[in-house]
C-alpha cells in the first residue's frame, strides 16, 4: 500500500504537469469560454467512449451514483467554465495562482463529506495558500474580476475533488470521467440550444484551434481526468488538492517562456507563487512525518 501511495503521488506530479498546459491551450484557443470547454467535454466523452467500448467495461451503476456523476460532470463543467473565462479576462499567470485557493476549501469540504474531525494542519496550510492569495490580490488589482472566477473555479475544483473521491473508491475512473464528462457536455448542450448559439459559425472553427482541441481534449482531459481519479483510491482529496497547486508554478512557467512579456507581473505576485509552492512541500513533509511516527 505504501508503495502504491508512492507511485500515485508521483504520478499525480505528472498529471498536474500536463494540467499546466491547459491554461496555455486556453490562451491559444481563440473560442470563447464557453464554446471551448463544450468542444473539450464533447471531444473528451468521445474519446472515453471508444476506450469504455475498447475496455469492455461494465457501464451499469446504480441509479443514485448516477446522479452523483451527473452532478459532479455539471460541476466540472462549471468549474472549466470559470477557469477559462478568468484566463481571457485576466491572465494565466493570475487564473493559475488563484486556483491555489482550492486546498483552503478541500480543507474545510472534506470533513463534512468524509465526516471526520478537521486536521490542524490541513487547514494551518489552506489559511497560507489564502495568504499567498491575499499579496497577488493586493498587488494585481486590475485583474479583480478574473481573480474573482478563478477563486471561484478553485471552490468548485476542491468540490468536485472531494465527491470523486468517494466514488473513486469503489468505480473505474474511466466509467467515471464517460459519466461526468458526458453529463456536463449534455447539459451544455442544452443551455447553448436554448440560446441560439448552435449557429454555423458556432462550428466553423479554424484548422489551429481543432489541434489544440484535440490536445486539450485527448491528453489534457480524457488521459489526466481518468488518472487523476485513479491515484484518488490512494491520495486524500486535501494532498490532491494542495499537489494541484503545482499547477500555477508549472503553468505560470510555460506562460512566462511562450507568451513572455504578456505574462511577466511584479515582484510581488511571484512572493505569493513562492508561498503556495512552500506550502505544497510543508504538506508533503508533515504527511509522511505523521506516517513514520504512527507505523
């Protein structure tokens, strides 16, 4: 069991190094927010179709996980919805940062779903993301707006973290994400039918934007959703959570080399990334100190 925890927390390292490229993508896509995260859903259900089908794996599951499913693909779909749309109002670089927020909310959501006592330390260490958060804010007023979604992605980021991670427990991640991934496409669906947006031009996009779609939608979607469920049946959603934070370092990272100027902030701003990335590696040390001294 020890090594598996090893090797689902390395891998989840490699699955939020693919995720720091999902903010890039949405900064090359040139769809808006909404339009984007429903051709990344409707991509990405396709592709976990083909793989389900492939698999051979039982669909069938009771009918109230159903609507735990539909409900958590409704709030993944939301959560996607604010992300992108605070890259486009703001920046990467801020949009990535903000999701930090979401282990300060995994902390606090956790014991309510999992019904156990809140740990000090868990929530020692959201309160300090919320710092790093706090001097960002502070010194990046222009982008309120998209900070404002982006935290508002992280609460939902950190809800979505904690329902899958009862499911993850007893279901297969790819049945799993064909479910959400599927449920959240449907409902968007719904919403653009009823808005007249299913227009000609709402499907003629161009020969770039349908590549980094199909990245988005077959590596950074459909291959690091059904893993990042997966590594769940080992990890707690808080150390996924607070792992996620990596996202912002590896995400503002690629913005500063391939968008350069566009993403450069002050000083200030790069303090806060500083203290969220400190905070990911206290967490770490602490968990595995607790470990050794209750074996």
């Amino acid at each position: 069991m020890q090594n598996d925890n090893l090797k689902s927390y390395l891998h989840l390292h490699v699955i939020v190094f693919i995720w720091g490229f999902t903010a890039i993508l949405g900064k090359l896509i040139s769809l808006e927010a909404l339009d984007l995260v429903w051709y990344r859903m409707l991509f990405a259900s396709v592709i976990m179709t083909f793989v389900v089908l492939l698999s051979k794996e039982k669909v069938k599951v009771p009918f109230n996980v159903l609507i735990g499913f539909i409900v958590s693909g409704i709030i993944i779909a939301a959560h996607w919805l604010t992300f992108y749309q605070a890259i486009k109002v703001s920046n990467i670089s801020i949009t990535l940062a903000c999701l930090s927020t979401g282990a300060f909310f995994a902390s606090i959501l956790e014991p309510i779903f999992y019904k156990r006592k809140v740990i000090w330390y868990e929530l020692l260490f959201g309160v300090i993301v919320v710092v790093g958060l706090g001097i960002i804010f502070n010194v990046e007023t222009k982008y309120k707006t998209g900070i404002y979604l982006a935290v508002s992605s992280a609460f939902l980021s950190a809800l979505f973290s904690v329902i899958n991670g009862k499911y993850a427990k007893e279901y297969d991640p790819n049945i799993i994400s064909l479910y959400e991934l599927s449920s959240g496409v449907f409902f968007i669906s719904i919403y653009l039918f009823f808005a007249g947006s299913f227009t000609p031009a709402f499907f003629a996009i161009s020969v770039n934007d349908l590549i980094w779609l199909f990245l988005l939608s077959s590596i950074c979607t459909a291959y690091a959703f059904s893993a990042s469920v997966k590594v769940m049946k080992f990890l707690s959603p808080f150390t996924v959570m607070l792992t996620i934070n990596l996202e912002p370092i590896y995400g503002i990272i690629l913005a500063l080399l391939i968008f350069k100027d566009g993403e450069e902030m002050t000083p200030l701003f790069y303090v806060g990334a500083i203290i969220i990335l400190a905070t990911v590696i206290a967490n770490r040390i602490v968990k595995s100190y607790k470990k050794v001294t209750t074996n």
